[in-house]
C-alpha cells in the first residue's frame, strides 16, 4: 500500500478510537446540600427528616464503569453510555468497595461472604452475605433511601414536581410507553413492549433534575442500602429497595415517591444503581 494511503488509514482509525473515547459520558459526582425535604410530593414532606451533604453520580453507573471496576459487563443491553443492568444488591455494594480501593478511598461496606445474615427473611436469596458499614470512610456507597429521594426531588432546589425533573415523564424519564421505536398507549402489555423494541437508552438522554442529575425517573431501576420494611420498627426484611422505576416499568413507579422492592440477589435487565459518597 502506498505511504500516503497507509498513513492516511492510520489517521482516519486513530480519530474514529478517540472519537469513541471521547463519547463516553463523564460521570462525575453532583454535590447535594443537604436539609429537610421542600417537594411536597416526597414521602419525607414535612417529617423530621434532615439529610447531611453527600455526593451522587450525576448519571446512572455505565456499562463502560462497571467494566472498568469489575472486568466485564454483564447487561443484557452493552453499550459505553449505557446504564449497567442485571446486576444484584450484592453486585452493586462488591462494585463500590472495588471501585473505591482503586481510587485509593477507604472502602464503606464489610462484606462477610460466609455469615448468613440473620435480619435477612427472603426465602429465595440463596446468599445472604453480611454486609456491615464504616460510616466515616469516604469511598463509595449505595445511596439510602431518603438520600435517592431528597437528590431526585431536587434538594433544596426543588420546584415541586412528581417526577424527577418535571411533571412530564416524557420530558425526564425513560418507561414502557417512550423506550421504544414508537410510542405505546393503552394499558401496560408485555408482548406489546417486546415487539416495540423497547430498551433501555444512554445516560443523559433527556432533561436532568434542579442539582444536574440525569434518569433519576426512568431508564432503570437504582438500588438503595434500605431494607424494605413492613414496619417503622423493623430491622431487616426479604427485600432491598429500588428507586426511580425502568424501562419497561409504568409511570407510577417513576415517580420521586414510590418505593420498590426486590430481592438482594435478584437481576434484571431494568435493574442498576447510582453510587454516593459522604462529604
């Protein structure tokens, strides 16, 4: 091959690597004042709840993160810019020790592999590590419950609305009726969402909350440290809570306030996370 078409392939592979570097979304960390929780439609309205400043990843971890952390990317749906998908309660709080340890962070979480934990009642978690916290390490964690919930509702900047960003799902989020190649109506139909080619779509796809924050509606579900508890004075359960609804799921579960549940050890391809650190 002639040097000036041998070095112009040579050019043309190197703009094309960089260009796909380049696309990746860079997902840094959001800084959240903390405070008591101003969006009416929040589960914490107007109780005595106040949350200390934290970080949050200001998009949904990728596909391309994870990888980096954890050496492959086990979503049904691959993509650099792609939210992680099918990964467990347990896979999330393995990805935050690990990702914290190469960035030279203290690690939040003990992970006891062989104790089964007693608080834990599922009768299908065949795993059941114990997992424990280091409540002053600054590496990375699993938002709780009320934190995804204070960061999805805007913080203190909050203008009110139901959905994390606006009170148009369309406009924020990602579920069954928009993820595909049309628009579905009519009531919620699995045949219906399969045959559309529904998916999940790239991080920061549509409009972020008040704080900058992408998908906190929509696109997939994200894991929280909470058990789900049947009761204000229990202290463990079957289920771990997941926030801000999926893909495939319907509106109401994408909605600030509602409160998933599944089990620790439980994938789906409408499933991943958000990581936190503390200030």
């Amino acid at each position: 091959m002639p040097v000036k078409k041998t070095l112009f392939f040579v050019l043309l592979i190197s703009v094309i690597c960089f260009s796909g570097c380049a696309s990746k979304k860079e997902n840094e960390m959001v800084f959240v004042k903390g405070g008591s929780f101003v969006n009416k439609y929040s589960r914490y309205y107007e109780k005595e709840i106040v949350i200390d400043d934290f970080y949050i990843s200001k998009y949904e971890i990728t596909g391309y993160e994870w990888k980096q952390v954890m050496g492959e990317n086990p979503s049904e749906y691959k993509g650099d810019n792609l939210p992680v998908e099918m990964v467990s309660w347990y896979d999330a709080i393995e990805y935050c020790n690990k990702r914290s340890i190469m960035e030279g962070l203290q690690p939040y979480y003990n992970i006891n592999k062989k104790a089964k934990d007693p608080n834990n009642r599922s009768e299908y978690d065949n795993l059941k590590w114990t997992v424990t916290i280091n409540e002053n390490a600054n590496g990375y964690r699993l938002p709780t419950a009320a934190e995804w919930e204070y960061a999805a509702s805007g913080g203190q900047e909050s203008k009110n609305s139901i959905y994390s960003g606006g009170n148009k799902i369309e406009d924020v989020g990602w579920f069954w009726r928009n993820s595909g190649n049309e628009y579905l109506s009519g009531n919620w139909n699995w045949p219906q969402i399969v045959n559309n080619n529904n998916k999940p779509k790239a991080v920061g796809s549509l409009k972020p909350n008040e704080l900058g924050i992408y998908d906190m509606s929509g696109n997939v579900r994200e894991w929280c440290w909470d058990w789900y508890k049947e009761s204000d004075d229990d202290i463990g359960g079957s289920y771990r809570v997941w926030k801000g609804g999926g893909w495939m799921g319907d509106e109401k579960c994408c909605e600030i306030s509602y409160l998933g549940k599944f089990e620790a050890n439980g994938k789906g391809s409408d499933t991943g996370l958000r990581v936190c650190r503390n200030k």
